[in-house]
C-alpha cells in the first residue's frame, strides 16, 4: 500500500470525491481515504503522477509520503500539527473583528452601549461600520469561500459550500438593505421609523459569524483529532535518534541512520536500544512495554534478541545489530497503525453513502424552505434567516468522521496494550467472532517442550535411544526436536553424525548414522518400517493420556523405544479460553498431537472441542470447515499456519511467531499472551459500539437540527445559533472517541456472560472418523465408580474417550477403527462391575 498526504478536504463529501476520483485511475485496485489523519491508502500499481494529477483535478492537492524525504518514518507527517496553528491565527483575527461587529450589533443597538457621537441616529454609518467589519472577517475566512465555491460549481459540493452559501446570502442580502438605506438618503426621504425598519433587517453579523463560529468548531475538531494520534505519537517519540556503536574498540556515538547490519553497538543502563538486535555479552532486565503493553521487565542474556524503543533497565549490552530502519520492529509497529488508519471499515462505508448525497441534498432543501416561508406569506428576511439557518446547521462533518476517529482511537488503544490490528477492518470484523481456532503449540502452550519419560526396549539402554534420537533431532527445527536437544546436551549424550537426513512433515525424520537407517517421528510413520509391541502401546497410552506426546525412534527394522514430551500450557490460557467462552465463542483446538493426548491437553485448556492429528497441510481445509458455521478467527504462531490465517476471517499473529506468521495475519499480538484474543474481541466490540454511538449523533443531530433550523418546529433559530450548533457537532463526535481511550481491552470484569454462542458438531479432518457408541453397565454406585470404569475402558486399545453415568447405568466411548465387545466386558468385569451390552 502506497500511502499519500491529502490536503483541502473539509467534510466526508470531500473524503467521497477524493475516492471517487483516484479510483478511477487505471491500476488501482482499491483506495481509502481518511479524513481524520488528511491521508489515502491505495493499492495497486498505479503511477503516483497520474493518482495525484487525478486527485488535483478533483480541487485537492496530494503528496506521496516520504517522497522528498530521507527517512522511511511518517513521523513527520503525522506529528507536525501544521493545521491547527493557521486555524488559531484565523480565530484570533476573526475574534478581533467580530467583538467590534457585536459590540455595534448587540452592545448599541440592544442594550445602548455607548458609542462615538457622531454614531448617534446614524444609520447608514453604523451599517456602513458593520460591512467594513463583517468583510474584514470573510477575508480572513475566504479558505471556506474559495473551497465552498470552487466545489460548487465543479458540481461537488461540500460542507465548506454550505458554510459560503450561508454567509454569503446573509452578506449579500445585507448590502441590499445598505443599498436601499442609501438610496431614501438620495432621494431626500430619510425617516428614522424606516431607518430602524431597514436596519433590523441587516445580517452582518450573521455573515461574519457563521464562518468565526465554524473555525471555532474547526479547531476544537483539528486540537481532539490530534489526541487520537497520541497512541501513535508516543510510538514515534520512543524511536532512538542516536546509537553507540563499537568500532577499533572504541564507543563513538552516530546518528541512527548510519547503523548497518552488522554493526555492534553497546547499550549502557537506562538507555533505550537504539536498533534491533542480538546480545553478544552482558545479561540485563528489559522493558518492553513500548511494545507489548507488558510492565514486568524481561530477563535477557547472550544469544537473545532485543528491540528498537526497549529500555535496557540495568546491566552493560553489547549487540550485534540484526534489523535498522523500517525493518525494526517499532518502526512495523508505526506502520502498520498507520496503514490502519488508511485503511476504511465496512461500517463507514454507511455514511459515505451518505455523505455523497448529503450537501446537494440541503442546498435543495434550504432553496425548498425559502419558497415555501415566501408563499406561506413571511417576509423575505424570515425566509432567508431560515433557509441560511439550514445551511449551516447541517453537518456531514460529523458523518464522515464517526467512524475513522474511533478506529483511530481504538487502533492506539490496541498498540498502547500490544493488540496490532493492520487494517480498519479486522479492528471491527475481530468483535463479530464466533469460532476461535487455537494452534495448540505456542499458542496454548509455551512451545518449549520438556523431555518427560524415556522408554526403551528391552536389549537397548536409556543412553543409546538418547543418542540416536539426538542426532537426528539435532538437524530438525521443531520444537519438539530442540527438547530432546536440550535434554541430551544437558546429560551429555554422545552424537552421532547423521547423513542423507530428510524431514517428513507433520510425520517424522530419517537419517543414516554409521551406514544405518534412523527413523523417528509418529507411531503411524515409524509402523510402516518396525513393528510396536503391545507392551510398549499400553505404556504409550499411559503417557498420551497425562498429556505427553510420544515420539517413536527405530535403527533399520530394529525399534529402539520411545521418547515422551510434554508442552507446559501457559498459566493465562485455561483464563484466556473461560473468557473466550463468556463472550460467547466456541474455542477449537488444532494440533498435529495423537487423539489421547490432545483430549487431555484440550480438558486442561477447557476448550469446547479437539481437533487431533491435524497435519500441516490440513489447517486450512479445517478452517474452510468450520467457517461453514460462523465467522471464524484462526490464532498461530508458526510457518505451517500461514494458509490457515490467510483463509480465515481473521487471522491473529501470536507475537513470539515466525514473520511468515505475522505477514499472513490481519492482528498481530506482540505478547504471547492468550489473554491478548479475548482483549482483542473486547476491544472490536467496544470500539464499534462506539462507532454506533458517533453515527447515531450524527444522524439525530441532522435529523433534529435541519427542521429546527427550518422553523417547521415553530421556532425561529437565528443562523449563528445554527453555525454555534454546527460547529460543536464534529466536536462531539471527536470527544465521545475519545472517551475509548479510558478504555482496559485486558479488564474482563465487565465482561457480561453471552448465552447467544453456536454450538458446534464434531468436526473431523479429512480421512478421519471418530464414532460413538453407549453401553449399558449395572453396578455404578458413585462417582468414584464411574472414574473407575472409565480409566478400564480408555485403556483399550481404539478407545479414545469413556464418559460414564453412574445415574443412568451407561458409558459412551468414543472409540476409532475396531474394538472388541469381550474386551470391554473383560475390561468391566475385571472391575467387579455387570456389563449388560450394547444400548440400541
């Protein structure tokens, strides 16, 4: 996505010309126009020169960011506050100007304020004082004039249209009535009562102020609309300018763009980490609350990577740098809430719609409104005030900034807590969830296993299995493989050297050491090469249902034994899951585990269903599955779930995840925390309520004011009242966004309990089925019983789950392939119970 500075829009009809007009250019594929930051995303490959020239030609103009500048950061665009500076010297002058014209309008005129003599009785000279003052404060507000009426007569109109509309009829029926004042001067026939009657019939001070009292609102909007970027400001700030790099063994100081890859550079305590980098020497606690919300320091020694913006807290670094630039980590974050905000959301597109309508529609209306006060018999003054009135009440500001200041504020709300959200639409669309999709690795887990058990044959020794399964592990980067890794280096297990290596994914490994054949990977992958004995299947199943994985290894056609491993759930998962749940979403779990042992890990999680034996590949037809169902959101962490992220509705990057992962995702979680996706769905739901709360304002006040300022209501609303109310109305909507920034996405305490959740049938992967079956069984007493029975009939071979009621004197299994009637029965009444058969 190209991003581009816009500059001249006032209002959403604006915002729906720029896009219009670029989107017409041949090569763009989509654009999105963002009048809260004044900037457009395009994508495509459109030429820049011919989006510009497109966007010049519509009576705006436009600038590739980063185009004459050095640097690849937007903190130039985005911090300097170049509007609301012009906006203050304009309101300063206006206010000048109209405090003299009210002084004269209301002081005199109303409540006798005194005045030089020479303004005594003095009716053309006090309405000739009058035009000089009101001229003087258009000029300095002549951006609404020349933009309103550039627009107009391009057939565009916009809200800087009905603001020059409405002030200039005001102005020019005003120098009417000056005119024929003059003219019963002329012609000798000056008399006070017609005098006063023609004087009261000015509206100078009208035309002066409605253009004064929207700069007011305009600035009021432009002061609100840079605090939405607070988020985002802070980020830049926290951007080192400078770096201490170590060259010939000396510390010299260089601006942060001379940094290479490469290069070490040394961080002492209290400083921030000028670039993205790897420890080469030194241990230190650092904070990485820039990045991930997270308060608690991390604990981080040789061979760890470090961040751009993090705060090394108290020991000496020195770090190789690894990412400069754009490339950093900060500098992706600023990015991509930038790129967010270019982006539009669905629900805006409500009020582009309209918004493309709207000023046409009110300039008709107010023409209507004056015709019909004309032939209901009012004077020409009341038919005016009310048509000026509903020009300048109406608001389509407020239309076109409901949504993109809430998204702007909920997107630095999710930065501020480590919830990256890269596009306006996965910020709303994440709310709507009603299927979360876990990986369980890394995801559910901490994705560093642990060596459990070591089971080998009979005839092979614990360092034999050890070694074997270390050389061959040694060249595989799953993590299952570093923790036999980790366990042989740290019992110092001899190494082989392994040749003709080769992985089979979601199988297994094979290799040659010494002229051998080592296999090691899933049961179903090593069967096809040795076979398993039964005693070594039942110690399997033992382990499978505490949750450990197995991992079979065999030399030739000689099988070796088994090696478990068991993955630690992390300690805010089973929390995150409840949470998940309570909003009413049905949390799946994925894994490539064996059915018994991802059962257990599932029951441990709390989640509402397994989906075991999953295959790499396999992932995304899942998903396609489940999103047959509802919305579904997919969470992973590694390479093999990009497909899966890509094709659900939204897919969510686990933080300490593979870059693959976070490119193929729509959110990015920069904590590794599960919490995050409940946080992240608490934070969609809120924003986009208050989305509804900005829209709902914006079409009530429309639908309130606009007959108001039309007198059907039976009230003469004077236009400066109508521009004071027009005004605040963006104002509003501004202040009611900002209220998210108050906003916990982490606090569940206000969470309300969602009965409205799917429910879910089983869900198989492909080639997979699992069937169910209930048997009868008398002798059940309590639950002590059924726990009894059901630790007999899950060691069954085939057996996956056995679920029984000691209330109903029944079991269901869950079982796959085949299984044998007598060894259930055996299994019972071994247990001193009655097994009565199969339930029809």
């Amino acid at each position: 996505m190209k991003q581009y500075s816009v500059s001249g829009m006032s209002c959403a009809a604006c915002q729906a010309r720029v896009e219009k007009a670029v989107s017409a250019v041949e090569g763009v594929d989509s654009c999105a126009v963002s009048l809260l930051t004044n900037s457009m995303g395009v994508e495509g490959n459109a030429d820049p020169k011919d989006i510009i020239a497109a966007v010049e030609k519509a009576g705006y103009g436009a600038e590739l960011k980063g185009a004459d500048k050095k640097s690849d950061s937007l903190e130039e665009d985005v911090l300097v506050d170049k509007e609301t500076p012009k906006l203050k010297r304009r309101l300063i002058w206006s206010i000048g100007f109209l405090l003299a014209l009210m002084y004269i309008t209301m002081g005199f005129n109303m409540w006798g304020w005194p005045l030089p003599a020479y303004f005594e009785h003095n009716h053309l000279g006090l309405a000739l004082t009058q035009m000089l003052l009101t001229i003087a404060v258009l000029i300095i507000n002549r951006k609404f004039f020349t933009s309103g009426f550039s627009s107009l007569f391009a057939l565009a109109p916009h809200m800087d249209t009905l603001v020059a509309l409405g002030s200039s009829v005001a102005f020019v029926y005003s120098t009417i009535i000056f005119y024929q004042m003059c003219g019963l001067i002329t012609h000798g026939a000056e008399n006070m009562e017609l005098m006063d009657l023609y004087h009261n019939q000015l509206y100078f001070e009208s035309a002066a102020m409605i253009p004064a009292l929207i700069t007011v609102g305009k600035m009021l909007e432009s002061l609100s609309k840079g605090r939405t970027t607070d988020a985002l400001k802070a980020l830049m700030k926290l951007s080192p300018k400078t770096a201490v790099l170590r060259k010939d063994g000396k510390d010299i100081e260089v601006a942060i763009e001379e940094v290479k890859v490469g290069d070490i550079f040394v961080v002492k305590p209290g400083e921030s980490i000028a670039v993205d980098g790897r420890i080469i020497e030194g241990i230190s606690a650092i904070d990485e609350s820039a990045l991930t919300g997270e308060s608690i320091p991390v604990d981080k020694g040789v061979g760890d990577l470090v961040s751009a913006a993090t705060i090394n807290q108290s020991g000496y670094l020195v770090c190789e740098a690894t990412r400069i630039g754009k490339d950093t980590t900060i500098s992706q974050i600023i990015n991509m809430v930038s790129d967010a905000a270019a982006t539009k959301a669905p629900i805006a597109r409500i009020a582009d719609k309209v918004s493309g309508i709207f000023v046409p529609a009110v300039i008709g209306l107010a023409f209507i409104v004056i015709i019909c006060w004309l032939i209901a018999g009012k004077p020409l003054s009341f038919a005016l005030a009310r048509g000026i009135s509903v020009l300048v009440i109406s608001c389509p500001c407020a239309l076109g900034l409901a949504t993109p200041v809430a998204i702007m504020v909920g997107n630095g709300v999710g930065a501020k807590h480590g919830i990256l959200f890269k596009t306006s639409e996965a910020l709303e669309e994440a709310g709507k969830a009603q299927i979360v999709a876990l990986d369980k690795t890394g995801t559910i887990t901490k994705g560093k296993p642990v060596v459990t058990d070591i089971q080998p044959v009979q005839g092979t020794s614990e360092s034999v299995l050890l070694s074997y399964a270390y050389a061959l592990e040694k060249k595989s980067e799953h993590p299952l493989a570093r923790a036999i890794v980790a366990y042989a280096e740290e019992r110092k297990a001899e190494r082989f050297e392994t040749e003709e290596f080769s992985a089979i994914i979601g199988n297994g490994l094979k290799g040659k050491i010494d002229g051998h054949w080592i296999v090691g990977g899933k049961e179903t992958f090593i069967s096809d090469f040795v076979e398993i004995g039964e005693e070594i299947k039942e110690t399997v199943r033992l382990l499978a249902k505490e949750g450990k994985t197995p991992l079979y290894f065999a030399k030739d056609n000689e099988f070796l034994g088994v090696i478990a491993v068991a993955d630690v759930i992390k300690e805010d998962s089973s929390m995150a899951i409840e949470e998940l749940k309570k909003q009413g979403i049905e949390v799946v779990m994925l894994t490539g585990d064996n059915e018994i042992t991802a059962r257990a890990m599932g029951k441990k999680a709390g989640v509402n269903q397994v989906i075991a034996e999953v295959l790499p590949n396999e992932k995304e037809a899942i998903i396609q599955k489940l999103q047959t169902y509802g919305k579904v959101v997919m969470v992973g962490d590694g390479i093999n779930d990009a497909p899966a992220l890509t094709r659900a509705d939204i897919g969510v990057a686990i933080g300490a995840g593979t870059d693959v992962a976070m490119d193929s995702a729509d959110v990015v979680l920069m904590n590794s925390k599960l919490s995050d996706v409940s946080a992240m769905v608490r934070l969609s739901r809120a924003t986009v309520k208050n989305i509804h709360e900005n829209l709902f304002w914006a079409f009530f006040y429309n639908l309130i004011c606009i007959p108001l300022a039309a007198g059907v209501l039976k009230y003469e609303l004077n236009p400066m009242i109508a521009a004071a109310a027009m005004s605040l109305s963006s104002f509003t909507v501004v202040m009611n966004a900002l209220r998210l920034n108050m906003f916990n996405p982490l606090d569940a305490s206000k969470d309300k309990e969602n009965t409205k959740r799917i429910v879910l049938p089983n869900i198989e992967r492909e080639g997979k089925k699992e069937m169910k079956q209930t048997i009868l069984v008398d002798g059940m007493m309590c639950e002590h019983c059924e726990m009894t029975v059901k630790k007999a009939l899950e060691k069954i071979e085939g057996i996956i789950e056995a679920n029984a009621s000691h209330t109903k004197g029944e079991v269901e299994i869950s079982y796959e392939g085949d299984w044998k009637e007598e060894e259930i029965k055996q299994a019972i009444e071994d247990r001193d119970y009655n097994y009565k058969g199969i339930k029809e």
